[in-house]
C-alpha cells in the first residue's frame, strides 16, 4: 500500500470540508513564499540595517535555502511516521519561531542562523501537504487537490511579497517578519481545526524513501532544478538593490514591478499544467530557454524600470518550469514519492542559494548589476546541458527496454 493511500479505510472528505482544509494547506506555502521571496525584497532594508553590503546580505537568503536542502530530507525521512496533519501543525509553529529570529536578529551572523532555521521545515512542508491532500480528496480528486495546495505559493509572488515589501519599506524589515510569524501560528491552529486527523503512517519506511537519492533519474531532474532556476534566483534576490541603484523611479515601483513577477508566475504555471502531460521533457526545455532568455533581456534592460519590469515577467513565466520537473519526479521516484516531492522543493532552494551566491560574487568584483543577469544565462545554459544528460538516460533506456 502506497504513502497516500495508508488511511483509505478513513471516510473522506466532503466537498466543502475538503475546500476548507486545502484552503489552509495552500495558505501554509503561501506563508512560505511569502517569507522566502519577501527576504530578496527586503535585502537593501537589512543590510542597511546591519551596516553590511548588499553581497554580505544575500547569504542569509542563501541560509534559507541551506536550511531547505538540509530540513527537506531528514525530516521526511526520520519523521514520516507521524501523523501528517502533527507534522503539519509543527511545522508551522517551528516555522513561526524561525521567523521570529529573524524579526529579532541583531546582527549578520544572528540573520543567517534564523533564517537557516526557519527554512529546515519548507521543502518537508510541501512534500507532506500535498499528500495530505491527495489522500482526503481521494483518487478521483488527487490531482485539483495538490494543484491547489501549490497554488498557495504562486498567489504568495502575487499578494503577499508585494505586500510585506511595501510595509517593509513603511514600517521596517522586521515588521514584514513578525506578520510571517503570526501568520504561520494561524495555519497551524487552522490546520488543527479543519484538517482531519488520518493517523500514523504504518508503512513509512526510511530506506525505502532514500532510494530516491540513489536513482539517478531523480537526481537528473534534480540537478537540472538546482542549476537551471538558479537564474531566476540570481536576478531576483537583487532586483530591489538594481532598481534602488540604476534607476530614479519612485521607491514603490519595487512592489509594483515584483507584482508583474508574480502575475508572469502564475501565468507559467497555468501554462505548463496545460502543455506539459505527455511531453514533459520538451515543456521543460521550453521554459529553462525562456528563463536563459529572459536573464539576458534583464541584463540588457538594467536601469530601465519598464523593460526590466517586463523581462521579470517573462522570467516569471519560465518558473512553470517547476510542473514538468515535478511530474517527471512522479514518473521515475518509483516507492520514494515523499522525498522526491520534498527534494523537488530543496532543488529549487539549492537554485535558491547558488544564484544569489554567484550573482553576489560579481557584484563584489565589481561587474555592475547587470551582472546579475548574464549569470542568470550562465545557469540558465547549464540547466540545457543537464536537460540534454536526461534526454540520452531516457532515450538509452527506452531503446534496451525495445531490444529485452
């Protein structure tokens, strides 16, 4: 019996109970894309704060995604066997105290533990959300449930980051996180109010999880989310610090122009649901181009807020790349579909950390912030080559299965 079916004997769920309870899942990664994009926003604020450059800054985005890569697989593995609506609800209350040292941080080093803490339970969270969904809805409903569990963190780019940027920018950096940290205690009561309890997973197994780190099909698809979105990573977490520095537009154009983001976000992953079922592998080449693509027009465009404003969208369309990747994960994860679904989430912060970092070592050695962009390229054709290494395992495979 599979992860998301130990409970089938349990009744499902009701068409409005079960609206209510995929509601609060997706508002949990909506705190979760709310606190790990509002923190590139927020970048110029604290660094001003600490009295460090903007470079020293980035690395506590890149703590955040550390804590992703390292929190995704211990988690899954060593704590599966608990219920997942208590996984869950702890989660969202360790993820609470993590932001609310980052609201108290006094100092750089201070900045980078908390966040590293606050992002350990991000990549778990998702991973268990979704086949908490799944299992409630019930097979005919598993994929509109999960869908809409992911959803939560594309109207997060939407709504939220804009949203904790502006009061970041009114009222201070700090207040931005002291709202995440409310706002993760609110999903965990929710969670624990709505969401019914299915109990222990009795066939949770560690081993079996890790196979999924020693196929190499996995770890491709993997490789190619760690490389290939680093780009979008490395032009976003220091766009408030390009807009602030290149142009002389009002300070509020930064909400504005991450809103189009978000929208460009949105709309991607809108699009790769519908093109992506049976031609994985070509949607997801499709949008690592447009991501290569897009970091060169930043580049180009840096110093002009309109240009740079529709190049992030762009950009934010090429982040549908996520729906293929995810998908093909399904496809070869075999009996380690948990932790290939929380390692999907730490592939994305592991672009998350190296972005940011490279990106940060041009600005230091002083290429200028359109920089910032030809290193989105760099990573962008890095993600092609990988894409080409899963393309000849695949082809190399279907042809021995032709010949056996």
């Amino acid at each position: 019996m599979s992860n998301s079916q130990h409970s089938d004997h349990q009744p499902r769920a009701g068409e409005a109970s079960l609206k209510v309870v995929t509601f609060w899942l997706a508002f949990g990664t909506f705190v979760l894309g709310c606190s790990e994009f509002a923190a590139m926003g927020l970048l110029p604020y604290f660094a001003d704060d600490f009295g460090i450059s903007e470079k020293a800054a980035g690395y506590a985005i890149s703590a955040y995604a550390l804590g992703v890569v390292v929190g995704a697989p211990l988690i899954t593995m060593f704590f599966s066997h608990i219920a997942r609506r208590t996984m869950l609800i702890a989660m969202m209350i360790f993820y609470a105290g993590g932001n609310l040292l980052t609201a108290l941080a006094w100092s750089e080093w201070t900045m980078n533990i908390a966040r590293f803490i606050a992002g350990l339970p991000h990549g778990a969270y998702f991973g268990i959300a979704m086949l908490f969904a799944a299992d409630i809805a019930g097979r005919n409903r598993r994929a509109r449930a999960v869908s809409n569990v992911i959803l939560g963190l594309t109207v997060a780019t939407i709504v939220g980051v804009p949203g904790i940027s502006a009061i970041g920018q009114t009222m201070g950096w700090r207040i931005g996180f002291f709202m995440i940290s409310a706002l993760s205690l609110v999903t965990a009561v929710m969670v624990w109010k709505m969401a019914p309890y299915r109990g222990p997973n009795p066939n949770a197994n560690p081993r079996s999880e890790l196979s999924a780190l020693k196929n190499k099909d996995v770890l491709l698809v993997l490789l190619m989310g760690a490389i290939g979105f680093g780009g979008m990573f490395s032009v976003y977490s220091y766009f408030s610090a390009t807009y602030l520095n290149t142009t002389t537009s009002p300070e509020w154009g930064i909400a504005v122009i991450l809103l189009i983001y978000g929208v460009g976000t949105t709309l991607g992953n809108l699009l790769a649901g519908r093109i992506a079922e049976g031609r994985l592998l070509r949607t997801a080449l499709g949008f690592q181009v447009l991501l290569g693509v897009s970091a060169a027009a930043y580049a180009m465009s840096v110093g002009n807020p309109v240009l740079m404003a529709i190049a992030l969208f762009c950009m934010g369309m090429g982040g549908g790349m996520v729906v293929p990747l995810q998908t093909r994960l399904m496809d070869v994860a075999g009996n380690a579909q948990t932790l290939a679904g929380a390692m999907n989430h730490a592939a994305f912060n592991s672009a998350n950390a190296l972005g940011p970092w490279l990106a940060g070592i041009a600005l230091a050695s002083g290429y200028g912030y359109a920089s910032t962009g030809w290193v989105g390229v760099a990573l962008s054709a890095g993600g092609v080559l990988i894409w080409c290494l899963i393309v000849m395992t695949n082809s190399s495979r279907q042809t021995s299965e032709a010949v056996s």
